[in-house]
C-alpha cells in the first residue's frame, strides 16, 4: 500500500475515532471525579475515625472519675452508717432505761464543804432513752434529792447575820429574831427534770468492739429547789423559804461496763450550773457561785428487739 492510500484511509477513520476519543475523554473526567470523592470519603472517614477516638478517651475518663466519684460515696456512706445508722447489737432495741443514784455538791453562798463542818447529800433518779448509733443516745430524767449545806468559812467568821425576814445584815436588828451566819445552815431539796445527749467517745477513737464505754453527756434541765434555813444549835427550823425553779445547764462523764448483752453498770460524774436566786436560800451578798457538783452509779438496762 503506498503513501497515498494510507492517508485515504486515515482521512476515512478520522470521524469513526472522535467520538471514541471523546467517550474515553469523559470516562477519564468520571475518573478522576471517582478517585476525588474517594480521597474527600477517606479524609472524612479519617476526620471520623479520629472523633470517635477522642470520644472514646473522653468516656474512659469520665468512666474512671465515675468511679472514683462512686468509691468515694461508698467510703462516705460507709463512714456515715457506722457513726450514724450502726446500732451496738443485733440483739438488743434502741430503746433503753435505768436508774441511778448519787450524792450531790452544791456550791452557792453556803457549800455542803461549810464553816462548821461538811455536809453530804443524796439523790436518786429514773432515766429512758434511745440510741441512735453506737456513738450517738438521747435520753430524758428525772431525780429527786436533799442535801444540806452552810455558810463557808470565810462568811461564818465576818459580821453577817440573817433576820427572819430572809435578808442580810451587818448586826442584829431589834425587835427581830436574827441568827449569826455561823450558827446556821440551810437543807435544800432538790428536784431535777431534763434532757441529755450522750456522745460515746470509745467508737471514735477505735473501731474494735468492747463492753466499755466513756460518754460525754451535755444537757438542759429544769432545776427546783426548797430550802428550809435552820439553826445548828438544835436543828429547829428558823424559816423556810418558798420553791424556786432555775434553768439547768450540765455536762457530765459517764463510764460504764456491759456485764451482760442487756444490763451494763457505770458511774458519773458532772456538774450543773443553776440561772436565779440560790440554791441554799441565803441572800446574795458575796459570792455568785450557784452550781451542783454531782457524782453516782447507774444500772442500765437494754430492752430486747420485739420486746422478748
């Protein structure tokens, strides 16, 4: 074939091929069309990939302060049940109650520790109460009592003398019976009704169970008292003095042993402090002091759960 026929037959191929090249023009276009959106698929899918990574690490950790945070309610649930909802035996009811007895110091202007010599009293009382943890009670009493008590030393030496009117005076005074404070004494009896919350000191220093226990018992009280003023001489009585009543403000100790899961045994000691006129009946002149120092035994008992 020479030249001349060659390009003939090119010349008739030309429009067959064109529409062939221009197909194979778009499929490459698509192509590449294809092959971006794959590229822009894949960064997304990596941009995606990489959220759910940083979400993932987000969730651990807030999983791991979750908990943290459920550790720490567990320890504070624990520590509040032992000091707050824990009862001291399984076996016994919350409720409880028992009697006491003890000898009551009083202190005003007469003192049971007087000029002439020392005078002791007594007192025997009731109380009921509940506990609310084995650190924390509440219990509610009432004691009755006498005690009696004279001028201190330093009063019974000086001019003072009281008339039968119930006032202080330098001298005797005319026309009225009058006695020298160092011939006199006062007997007062006594009556007390209040409350106390009792604060078990052992459980908070140690866990380990013991039939000891040590309590630390502030409370509020109403606080009556009768006086009767009377000659020592002969214990007659030179006057008595009307019922006064006072707020009682006390704090007392108590220490007690468990001999049974029931009844436990104790004793304390505490002191009250008195708000109006004196304990002992006598005016107040020099001393301020109006106070009951009083120390005993307690039997308690613990009722059973159910009543049996």
């Amino acid at each position: 074939m020479n030249k001349t026929t060659k390009v003939i037959a090119l010349a008739m191929l030309l429009p067959l091929m064109s529409p062939i090249n221009t197909s194979a023009r778009d499929i490459s276009s698509s192509a590449r069309d294809i092959s971006s959106s794959a590229r822009d698929i894949s960064s997304s899918a990596c941009d995606i990939s990489s959220s759910a990574r940083d979400i993932s690490s987000s969730a651990r950790d807030i999983s791991s302060s979750a908990r943290d945070i459920s550790s720490s309610a567990r320890d504070i649930s624990s520590s509040g049940h032992d000091i707050v909802s824990s009862t001291p035996d399984a076996d016994k009811s919350t409720w409880y109650a028992g009697v006491q007895g003890g000898i009551p110091l009083a202190m005003s202007t007469a003192s049971n520790f007087g000029g002439d010599k020392t005078r002791l009293g007594w007192s025997v009382g009731v109380f009921f109460g509940r506990h609310f943890s084995n650190i924390i009670s509440a219990e509610i009493h009432a004691s009755w009592g006498k005690t009696g008590m004279s001028p201190r030393e330093r009063c019974a030496i000086r001019d003072n003398w009281i008339g039968l009117d119930g006032c202080h005076y330098f001298a005797p005074v005319l026309d009225m019976d009058c006695l020298h404070y160092d011939a006199i004494m006062s007997k007062v009896t006594l009556q007390d009704y209040g409350m106390n919350v009792n604060v078990s000191l052992l459980p908070v220093i140690s866990s380990k169970p013991s039939r000891w226990n040590v309590m630390l018992s502030p409370g509020i009280s109403a606080c009556g008292t009768k006086a009767s003023i009377r000659a020592t001489a002969d214990d007659s009585e030179f006057f008595s003095c009307s019922s006064e009543w006072h707020l009682g403000l006390s704090c007392r100790l108590h220490v007690g042993y468990e001999v049974s899961p029931l009844i436990s045994v104790g004793a304390y000691t505490g002191i009250t402090y008195v708000t109006g006129e004196g304990i002992d009946g006598l005016p107040r002149y020099y001393h301020s002091a109006n106070t009951i120092w009083e120390s005993g035994l307690r039997l308690t008992y613990n009722f059973k759960k159910g009543g049996r």
